[in-house]
C-alpha cells in the first residue's frame, strides 16, 4: 500500500508539472501575440535620398555708395522691379554741379588761348622768314634777326602750354562727371529691391550700404550628397525639389555642378541645381527639400 500511494503521487506531481508548462507557453504565445508589430523601412528610402538647401540667385548684391554726400531723392522702394541702370537713389550733387561748370569755362578759355597763341605764332613766324631774307641782303641786323626768332620761338612754346593744358582741363572735367556719376545710385542688374537700409535726408559715407537689389530668375539650389553618390551623380542629370510646406508640390531641377571632391570633415560632396522654369512657390532665399534619386 505504501508503495502504491508513492507512485500516485508521483503520478499527480508529473500531471501538475506539465499542466503548469502547459499554461507558460499558453501566456508566452498570447503575450507576443498582443506585442506591437517591428516597424520596417520605407520603400521610398531605398529609391532616393533626400537632402535639403537654400535657393539662390547668382545676381543678388548690396549696392553701396560710392562717395559721401546727402541723399537728396529715393526714387524706389522694397519690392518695386527695377531695370540694370534705373536710378534708385540720388545723392545732392549741387556742389559737383558748380565745378563741372567751372571747369567747363576753364577748358573753353584754354581752347580760346591756344587759338590765339596758334595764330601768333603763324604770324611770328612769317615775321622771322622776312627778316631772315632782309638778313641775307643786309637790310637788317643780325640782332633784330635774332630778336624775330626769338618771339617766334616764345609763342610757339605757348601755344605748346596751352595744349598741355588743355589736356589737363578735360582730364579735371572728367574726374568731375565721373564723381557727378556716383552721386545717381543705379541698378546694377534686373531684379527685386529687397531691402532698403537708407532715408531721404541721410548722410551717406562711401561703401554704405543702400539697397539690397536681387533677381528672381534663374533659380539654382545648393546641397550636399553622401560619398557614395561621387562618380555617380552628373551635370545635366534631374533631380525634384519642393518647398518645406509643400512636399506634394515638386519641381524639376537640373544639376549643374558637381564638386569633384569630397568634404574630408562630413563624407559629403555638394552639388548645385538649377531650377526648369520660374515656379511661384519658390523664392530665393527658401529652404527646399531635394530629393535625389538612387536608381541610376
């Protein structure tokens, strides 16, 4: 009896062991049933790879003032469309006025002088061949030979000073339409008045910036790939661009420089693109979302 009574419960230990690994496995199997599912990668990743930039223009400068002076008129303001050399602003220029006129007078009189000096000397000259001739018939004096060449040599010298200084006069009128130039501030290009730094009224010296002038078109984004596109990537080659809050709006852009070396800092090469078109979404200036594809 003893014996039999040790062998059931060994029996009912076995039943009770494996009915407990039983319900284990049971919680396992539903536990990883109920767990959330691994996230797998994206199709669209292995097909392009997506960087971002700015969109420039190559025309796009500070026009500065080229000389001192008081902004006497503002001909535009920000946002107004200007022609390559439309005033933009005019600096008072009274005072270059004045020494243009005087320096003006000063020519016509130099002009005048060497006239009259060119024509004395003709005179003196045909005074000096008569007496060189009543010379050679003793009809005058060696000294008032002498005398005759000697006037017509002064007179011939100036009429010499008078061309010199005729010379320097244009030079003077010159260097004063050219500073009269400076004082008209012009549009170095087509575009955009994007800014305006200067007031009527203000005191400007040279090199201050008075205008910030950008054009629209065309438009070229910068950016950067990984060194695995190096050798692969070409100029001529189509990639899509689209503004930050705009991803379904894309545009087509072609590359138009590829550098031909590799940024040893971050394993990238930069690549520059060109955009087909105008698309009004997209002004210089934008951060933009490039995407490049990995096909090729």
């Amino acid at each position: 009896m003893a014996t039999q009574r040790l062998v059931m419960a060994l029996l009912l230990s076995s039943a009770a062991a494996l009915s407990g690994c039983g319900r284990n496995e049971a919680v396992r199997a539903v536990s990883a049933a109920n767990a959330a599912p691994v996230a797998k990668p994206t199709s669209n990743t292995a097909d392009y790879y997506e960087s971002s930039g700015p969109l420039l223009v190559e025309d796009q400068v500070d026009v500065a003032a080229q000389r001192e002076g008081l902004v006497a008129k503002i001909a535009v303001e920000v946002g107004d469309r200007v022609k390559k050399g439309e005033v933009l602003a005019q600096l008072d220029d009274r005072q270059l006025l004045a020494e243009r006129d005087a320096a003006q007078a000063d020519l016509k009189a130099s002009a005048a002088n060497l006239k009259n000096w060119q024509a004395e000397s003709k005179v003196l000259e045909a005074d000096m061949r008569r007496d060189e001739e009543l010379w050679k018939a003793q009809l005058v004096t060696q000294q008032q030979l002498e005398h005759s060449r000697y006037k017509f040599e002064a007179a011939r010298f100036q009429a010499e000073r008078d061309e010199h200084n005729q010379v320097f006069f244009q030079a003077k009128l010159r260097s004063i339409e050219l500073e009269l130039e400076k004082t008209r501030i012009l549009a170095p290009f087509g575009g955009v008045v994007a800014r305006r730094y200067v007031r009527m009224g203000q005191k400007v010296a040279t090199n201050d910036k008075l205008f910030w002038v950008t054009a629209m078109s065309p438009i070229s984004v910068k950016f950067t790939l990984p060194q695995e596109f190096a050798g692969h990537i070409r100029t001529g080659e189509l990639v899509t661009v689209s503004a930050v809050g705009s991803p379904d709006r894309r545009h087509e852009a072609k590359v138009s420089v590829v550098s031909p070396v590799v940024d040893p800092g971050s394993g990238m090469i930069e690549v520059q693109a060109r955009l087909m078109g105008t698309p009004p979404d997209l002004l210089p200036g934008m951060t933009v979302a490039i995407r490049v594809p990995r096909t090729r």
